[in-house]
C-alpha cells in the first residue's frame, strides 16, 4: 500500500536520515587504515582486510538489492542494517590480536552493506516530489559526514583510536531509528516505459562499458584515499589532521553537488563523469610529488569536487541504462562495482605497491588508471541518447538504489 505521508514530509525525513548517516560515517571510515595500523597490521595487510570487507560488502550488495527489487522494504532493511552495524562496531574493542581486529572490520563491512539502499529509497519518492532532484538531498550526507570527520578527528587526537566503535555505535543505531520514524514503506510503482534512445538494443553495451569505467576509478580511489590516510600520518599528520582532510573533501562536495542539476542541462552525465575523473587526476599527481602533510590533506578540498561530480554522475548513469523495473538492481550494480569490486584489486594492488614501491609509484600509477576511466566514460552512453533533465524527475527509479571509499 502506497504512504499516505505528504511528499514534502518525505523529503524532510530523507534530508536527515542523510545527515545523521554522514555522520555516522564520518566517526569511522576515515580512521579505518589508521586504526589497523595502530593494531599491527602492514600496508600490504591493510590493502587485503580492505579488500576482503569489499568484497564482503560486493557479496551482499546486490543480494539486498534483488530482495527490495522484489520482496522486502528496503527502508526496513536499512533499519536492521544500522542496529546491526552498532553491534558489531562494539566487538572491536575485545577483539585480541590484528586478526580478530581484521574478521571484525569484515563483518561490519557486511553489516552495513544494505545502507546502499538509501539511494532507491530517496530516488523512488522523488517520483512525488519532482521540485527536490537527488544530488540536493545527497549533499545532506555530505554535510553531516564534515562535521562528525572534524570534531571526531579532534576528539580521537586527544584520546586515541580506541573510542571509535563507542562512537560509531550509537550513531549508527540512531540512523536506524530515524529511518524507522521518519521513513515508512511504500508500495511498489508500476513500471514505467524504457529510456528513450536511438537504439535500445546498445544498452546493454553501453552498462558494461560504464561498468568498467567504475572498477577503473573505484581501484584508483581505493588505493589512493585509503593510502593517503598512511602517508598523511608518516608525514606528521595525525587523526585531526586525518579528519579535516575527509572533512575538507566533504566541504567541496555540497555546493557542487547541488550544482551539478544546472551542469547536467549542458553536458552529458558521462562528461560529467569524465571531468571529475579529470580533477581526481591532476590531484592524484600532487599526491605524488608533495612532501607535506598539511599540503596532501589541503588537496582533498579537490578532490570533494570530483567525488561530488563522478558520483551524482554515475548514479544518474546507471539510472538511464538500467531497465525501469530493475532499477535497484542496476544501481547495485553500479555500486558493487565502484565500492566493492574496484576497492578489492585497488586495496591489494594499493597496498603492495605502496609496500614494494613508495607511495608516489602508486599515486602515479592511479593516475593512468582514473585517467582512463574517464575517456571510457565519455563513450559509455550512446551520444544520441537523450540526456534527462532535472524536470523529468519521474524517471529517476520507481525501484531504483554512500560508501565512501
């Protein structure tokens, strides 16, 4: 049965459940490689429990996805996801030597897989409210996530590393919770008509390619953020440090995502794609060259307008090549991909070249890498295919689906 909530309320309840998940997020993701640093684990080994928990989260992610597609909601989804990321966050501080630390950071990686659904959450209540378009609801994220990376940073720089899970876990069951609140279930909509394009039957070509484009830039990002939170630290930086730098990126990430629907009515959203990717490698260049940690961390501010426009950019793209009743699926695809698949060969390959090689052989190895992903990205989407504007919100997903890397 369809919500009989007034759309406007919707909105307000899906601003914060983005706000309060950002800001949940922010308390643990940045730290993660530090963290386990601090247990005694080693670059290389660092780069495989990364890539083991993506490849966790890549497990289940689509599996979420296909059941809210299909059978369950995926608002209640998110709610078991929160109380159960909450509790395993809380096994860290009894887990024992770097190897019970590493299956923990694993089963919280799985734990916190289905928040991917989020995004098909807000995407198919935007079918009622077609003045709000996605990219200014997602920015809320990233609002909350600058806040919490800032004072979390600050806070673990006076009392170390072990608050995190006791910070994380509460933040993550009240997300739960607002989304029990504020977002109730709401039926399944009929399926709408296939995107207009040229040729239908070079769709399918068209995701694949796309689908590639994301594993290239999901390895460079996976191997340079993850391995920047490393180097900031062997330059001097420490957890404050750490936590302005993802504050900083997350900064830079509102006002462009809320740009980027006056940007979408004159380029395509695989330019789009193509320019960020062409931000994150003049940045990754930087990476490689400077020798200071204030500098590298500076550089995030960057790097938040080229998160902000290659993933407003890709979550539209997987959203026009999708088929309409699939929509779920295909963004879990897209984000199995970017944040799960790519982050298990760049975390590895990260991690081992960081280790053999010095961190800026990485970093200009992750340069060739995004810079490929963008020129792919330019011919993902059939050229003739017509590009949605804000104002066509309905086609966003009746079905359709942050995590950072």
């Amino acid at each position: 049965m369809d919500s009989p909530v007034d759309p406007a309320v919707q909105i307000r309840g899906l601003n914060w459940a983005y706000v309060l998940m950002g800001a949940a997020d922010g308390t643990l993701l940045p730290f993660i490689p530090l963290y386990l640093f601090e247990r005694g684990l080693s670059a290389a080994w660092i780069g495989l429990v990364i890539a083991v928990a993506a490849s966790a989260s890549l497990a289940m992610g689509l599996t979420w996805a296909y059941l809210a597609d299909r059978r369950f909601s995926p608002e209640r989804m998110v709610v078991i996801a929160s109380i159960a990321a909450a509790l395993v966050a809380l096994l860290l501080p009894v887990a024992g030597g770097a190897a019970s630390v590493a299956v923990v950071i694993v089963a919280l990686s799985l734990a916190r897989s289905p928040f991917m659904l989020l995004d098909p959450i807000t995407l198919r209540r935007l079918r009622v409210a077609p003045r709000t378009d996605y990219a200014r609801i997602r920015l809320r994220m990233s609002a909350g996530w600058a806040a919490s990376a800032v004072a979390s940073g600050a806070l673990f720089q006076l009392t170390g590393l072990r608050l995190i899970p006791f910070v994380y876990a509460p933040l993550s069951a009240l997300v739960g919770l607002w989304v029990w609140h504020a977002l109730k279930p709401i039926g399944t909509q009929p399926a709408e008509p296939a995107p207009v394009a040229v040729k239908v039957r070079r769709v399918p070509v068209a995701l694949m390619t796309f689908l590639v484009s994301c594993f290239l830039l999901g390895a460079s990002l996976a191997a340079t953020q993850n391995f920047l939170v490393l180097r900031i630290s062997f330059l001097g930086g420490g957890a404050l440090l750490i936590g302005a730098a993802a504050a900083a990126q997350a900064v830079t990430e509102i006002p462009t995502m809320g740009y980027t629907h006056v940007l979408t009515k004159r380029i395509s959203h695989g330019a789009l794609f193509a320019i960020g990717c062409g931000i994150y490698l003049a940045t990754f260049v930087a990476w490689a060259f400077t020798s200071d940690a204030l500098v590298a961390a500076s550089l995030k501010f960057v790097v938040g307008v080229a998160f902000a426009l290659t993933f407003v950019a890709a979550v539209m793209m997987a959203n026009d090549l999708a088929p309409s009743h699939l929509r779920a699926t295909g963004q879990a695809l897209m984000k199995s991909v970017l944040f799960g698949l790519a982050p298990i060969a760049g975390s590895v390959g990260g991690g081992l070249v960081y280790g053999e090689m010095g961190p800026r052989v990485m970093f200009l190895i992750a340069t060739a890498v995004v810079g490929v992903a963008g020129l792919i990205a330019l011919v993902a989407i059939p050229v003739r295919m017509r590009v949605r504007q804000p104002s066509e919100v309905p086609v966003l997903a009746p079905e359709a689906v942050t995590p950072r890397v």
